[in-house]
C-alpha cells in the first residue's frame, strides 16, 4: 500500500458511543490513521493517537488542531448538552466553527467533512412530527443548533475541493461510559437494579410510549454508514438518514428484554427515571463488590435521557431508503442487537 492510499481521520468527540464505534471501525478497515479529539483525550494505539482539546475555546482548538496537516477526513461526532433546546446552539454552533477554522487552513488535504446530526432536524424532540421523515422534508422555526451546523457547514464548503454529509441516525444505540445519551445502558442498568431489588421489569415510560412505533440505529451500522457517505462520491454534499432498517414497539420488545434479564414483567408505571434513580447509587456500589462491577454509578448513568426516549407517545422513524438507493444496504435486527449490547455489558463487568 503507497502512502497516497492512506487517508488520515480527525473523529472529533472520540470517546462518545458514536466516535468510539466510528473510531474502531476506521482502524479495523487498516488503510486509515485516525486522530480522535475530546476533553478527556485516550490511550494511543497502532494509528490511532488522541488530542485533548477544549473545542469551545478558540485558541486551545487553533493550537491543538492547527498543526494536523495530515487530515484528509474530519468526522464531527462532538455535543455539548444544555437544559433548554435553546440553549445548544450557542455551544455546539461554537465548537463545530472552532472546529473548521483549525482544520480548514491547515489539512490542504481535506476530502471531506462528516456531520452527526439526528432526527431533531426534523423536529422529533418537540412532539409528534411527519413520519417517515426524509433528508427534504423542510426545516422548522429555529432556533435548532443541527439545523445552524449544516448551514455553516455547507457556506464554508461553497467553492471548495472538500465536500459534506450530513448523517442522521435515530437513537444511536453502543458501549460508551459517562455518556448523557446511552439508551442501551438505560436499560440494562435499569433491569440489574430491579432485579437486584426483587423487582418485576416494569415499562418506566408514558403510557402512550409502550405502543408507538420507534426505531433505533446500531453503533456499528452507523460507523459502517457514516465512513461508507464520506468515501462515496455519489454522496457528496448530501443528508442521509441511517437506521436498523426495521422497526418495532416497546410492547414487543420489552419482554423480550425481561426473559433476558431473567424478569418477570408487571404494567407500566410512568417513572422519572432522573428522580427515582437518584438515590440508588449505594444499591450500585453494593453491586459493584457483590459481583465484581468494573464501573461506578456516575459512569452508567444516563436518566435523563431514558426519560426523555421513554416519553416519546408518538411516532418516531424516518424513512432510511435514501441510503439504499445511493448503494448502502447494510441492515441490523433490532431484538438481537439490544439483546448483543446486553452481552458485551455483561463481558466488560458493567452489569452482571
């Protein structure tokens, strides 16, 4: 292999579920080094190296990120979680701007640039929305920070040898730790406990949310699909939505989960997660000793968001055809896939 065949991947928020796959499918691949950037930084390895940077300060970004000559492709993975829709603008519009006015002068080399956004470009996180949604439905009433990163995105891109994919995936679904978007760990961390307690495997969420019609997009399918739009030249400057390819509803899937937790199910009881979870940390660390747990409670807890996923009384899909037609045909059972992320918990000591 000449050095022209390899491509050199800045993957920037490396350590989340979505880098960390991204990030592994890239090496595994072997033709790609890989540069990943976060504030905690990582553990090199045969090509891959970590920079730790503070994406919202400027001049750290300038300073971290000017020198990386070599990237070919950035993948923007990086999100700054605030309490109001609102109030998320400001910081990730201000990190993906950090971000390019590093790189951009520096990588003479650049191909491509790789956006994560999600289903809230379509509105999904406000209420009931047009399912299956599609990459041309029209935009809402801002403010909406997916919505600010795309356009600047697309105006620096405008004259320039270097093109964009926007990707939009569903609830994304992984191993990662201390991360505030992990539904699968919602879930098992949530079903180790209730039966650590002698509890049946309730459903936590609203009541309307155990029979609306969901989807979600496994980790792995989302590396693959997010590598497979930024190399594809028929993708250039396109969004593109990925999913598992099927669908399904709590009240399908949610005994399945308790037969594999060796539950036995009761009715729902709506449960804020965030509040009723809150003084369970001693009941973790009594199963962190009890059964040799590798992980504390701050780093397997991710609530808020279960509630935020569990209340969702209506509709959420997208229609996942786009990618299809443009030749990614690449499709994952959603049961075996959560019942697969179960597993790999249970052989990284995270649940027992």
């Amino acid at each position: 292999m000449t050095s022209t065949d390899r491509k050199t991947a800045l993957v920037v928020g490396a350590n989340g579920v979505i880098g960390r796959n991204l990030t592994e499918h890239l090496l595994a691949l072997g033709d790609w080094d890989v540069i990943g950037v976060s504030r905690r930084g990582g553990e090199p390895a045969d090509r891959l190296r970590y920079v730790s940077a503070d994406l919202l300060d400027a001049v750290d970004s300038k300073e971290k990120l000017g020198g990386l000559h070599e990237v070919t492709h950035v993948f923007y993975a990086a999100y700054q979680d605030r309490p109001t829709w609102a109030g998320l603008v400001a910081p990730n519009l201000t990190m993906l701007t950090n971000v390019l006015d590093a790189v951009l002068p520096a990588a003479t080399g650049l191909r491509h640039v790789s956006l994560m956004q999600g289903y809230k470009v379509y509105g999904a996180h406000l209420g009931p929305f047009r399912t299956p949604a599609k990459e041309s439905d029209p935009s809402f009433m801002p403010p909406e920070f997916m919505h600010s990163q795309q356009t600047l995105l697309e105006s620096r891109q405008a004259g320039q040898p270097w093109t964009w994919t926007a990707i939009r995936p569903s609830v994304v679904t992984g191993f990662a730790l201390g991360n505030p978007m992990n539904l699968a760990m919602v879930i098992a961390v949530y079903a180790a406990i209730s039966k650590e307690l002698g509890l049946p495997l309730r459903f936590p969420g609203k009541p309307g949310a155990y029979d609306a019609l969901l989807e979600v997009t496994d980790a792995g399918l989302l590396a693959r699909a997010t590598v497979w739009a930024a190399t594809e030249q028929r993708c250039a400057n396109q969004a593109f939505n990925i999913n598992n390819g099927d669908l399904f509803r709590w009240s399908g899937l949610w005994p399945a989960i308790a037969r594999y937790f060796e539950l036995e199910t009761a009715p729902g009881v709506p449960l804020p997660l965030a509040e009723v979870m809150a003084d369970k940390e001693p009941v973790w660390q009594a199963m962190v000793e009890k059964y040799g747990l590798a992980h504390s409670y701050d780093e397997v807890s991710s609530w808020a968001f279960g509630d935020f996923v569990l209340s969702w009384d209506y509709d959420m899909f997208a229609d996942g055809s786009k990618a299809r037609r443009f030749g990614f045909h690449e499709y994952v059972d959603t049961e075996a896939m959560f019942l697969e992320i179960f597993e790999d918990f249970r052989r990284r000591r995270v649940i027992p």
